[in-house]
C-alpha cells in the first residue's frame, strides 16, 4: 500500500470525534427513521424518484418470480434505508466493532445477517453505503460478506460516449449542477462509469442492472496527454466517499489512448481549515492513484502508475 492511502486510512481511523457524538447520532437518527417513515406513507412518488434517481435505472421485470416492478422496488427502498440505519444505531450503541461476538450482541449479528443476505439489501448496498460511516461500512464489508468483491460481485466499467452526455444517475445529478450552462464539457470526449449490479435469485445470476456512478470531460486533442479540470472529473455528491471515485479514476486512466494526463485544480482562495482539509483531500485523492503535483497541476504518466 502507498503511504498516501496508508496516512489516508490513518486519519479517517483516529479522526477526533467531538464529545457525545454518539449518543447524538443516535439521536438524530430516530428524528431520521421517522421522516423516512413519513416519505413512505405520504410523499408523492415522483419526489421519492427525485431523491432516488437510481429507481429510473433499476426498474425490475415484475414477469419474474424473483424480480419486483418499479412500486414495489420503491417501497423496497425505504425499509432498506430504515433497516440499515437502524443496523447503525446499534453497531453504535452495541460497540459491535469490539463486541460483536458478546453474547448479548448474538441476536444483532443474527438479525444483521438476517436482512444483509436478501437479495434486496445486497443489491442496493453499492448505491445507499455512502450514506453511512465508514467506519460502519467497513464493519459491514468484513462481517457480513458485502465488500465489492463479495457475492454478487459488484463491477464498474468506463465507456467512451464520444461528445453526448449519456442518460443515467450521474447524467441527472450533472445536469441539476450545471443548470445554466447545460453544454458545459460536451466539447471533450466523455465518459461514463458504470456500476454493474445484480439481484441474486435462486436459479443463476439473476436480474443484472447498469447504474451509471460517474462521467468524466476529458480534453483529447493533444494525442500525449489527456487533461481535465477537477470538476470535470464527476461522480454524484451522494456517492462520494465510498471509494467509487477512486475505482472510477482506476480504470479511466487503464481505458484513456493518451500516455500522460494532467489534472486542473483550482488555487485555493478559502483559508478557513474546512475548505483547506477538502482542497488536501482532493490533492490527496489523485496522488493515491500516482499523479505527482508539479507546478499547480497533477501530472499522471504510464510508469507512475502503481501496477
């Protein structure tokens, strides 16, 4: 491992956490399962949709056994988000990072397998994990078998779109951004990230369902190097933090023709310390896929690339 992601993981891991965050979290999150409660009962569908553009993408075959039609995926959706909120409050509560096996904690873990082996959760675990810590998701990932590359095997792929900005989830989070210059970035070549999701069922594989997670402006015009700015590099606010960014830029700079990229970062004019952590953390983001920083642009080429 690069000590980037090492000193990376080591911040996130001793993160100071201001005094009772825990019994305020918990908290909240009931305030949290009620209103989620309330979309359920009385929002109208089209906002629900809104909220969770992914439901126009994940839209089942009801004419299977195991699939559901697109109402049912819906109400499907909000007992997940209950469920798994509630699976955090007591990983909380419990300390089921040091105590999950106590005996007292037994029925927890039995119930969290209970929910995490459904079709359902393990089909939507990709999509609503960024919503949660992460340290709660890593808790998930390493006891209950739902890391990437647990069964079903969760895959992304980059796609060449030419100069179109394509439908998908990250189309509609793109398009809401940049509302009064919709053309912004169609004279690059775009590309998209797509996460390749499955809903087990009893006889093989089952329902698989593309959902794009991320689109990339990539300037091509020099054959040598690829260049973009920061925010040409794209995934949905909601799904920052899970690592899909980073799996996202993996296999971009694999699918890109040009042997070297150069990365704009806009000069940092904020000095308060939360704008200066979240300029690092991106400088950060592209060092740990290789790019070195030289004189104000993050530069990539083939042999810096970590094999």
């Amino acid at each position: 491992m690069e000590a980037n992601a090492i000193f990376n993981d080591a911040r996130w891991e001793w993160y100071q956490s201001p005094e009772r965050l825990k019994e305020n979290i918990v908290e909240l999150t009931g305030r949290l399962i009620a209103l989620e409660a309330e979309l359920r009962e009385q929002a109208p569908e089209k906002f629900v949709r809104e909220m969770f553009p992914e439901l126009r993408t994940i839209n089942a075959d009801s004419s299977s056994d195991t699939a559901m039609n697109s109402e049912e995926m819906s109400k499907a959706l909000h007992f997940l988000v209950q469920i798994i909120q509630l699976m955090e409050d007591a990983w909380l509560s419990c300390y089921l990072d040091t105590h999950w096996n106590h005996p007292n904690n037994l029925g927890w873990m039995n119930t969290f397998q209970r929910c995490a082996y459904t079709p359902s959760f393990r089909l939507w675990w990709p999509i609503l994990k960024p919503i949660y810590g992460s340290k709660f998701r890593r808790f998930m990932e390493e006891h209950l078998d739902l890391a990437d590359d647990d069964y079903p095997t969760t895959t992304g792929k980059v796609s060449d779109r030419g100069h179109n900005v394509p439908d998908g989830v990250a189309q509609i989070y793109w398009n809401r951004m940049n509302a009064g210059n919709p053309l912004r970035g169609t004279d690059k070549t775009v590309y998209s990230y797509d996460l390749r999701l499955r809903l087990q069922s009893q006889e093989g594989e089952g329902h698989r369902y593309d959902v794009q997670a991320g689109l990339a402006f990539v300037d091509l015009r020099d054959p040598k190097i690829a260049r973009w700015s920061a925010k040409d590099f794209f995934v949905p606010p909601g799904l920052w933090g899970s690592g899909i960014g980073e799996k996202f830029l993996e296999k971009l700079l694999k699918d890109l023709p040009a042997p070297s990229c150069e990365v704009t970062v806009e000069k940092q004019t904020r000095t308060d310390l939360v704008s200066l952590q979240e300029h690092n953390d991106l400088i950060a983001f592209y060092k740990r896929a290789g790019f070195q920083l030289e004189n104000g642009q993050l530069v990539w080429t083939q042999r810096q690339a970590v094999p």
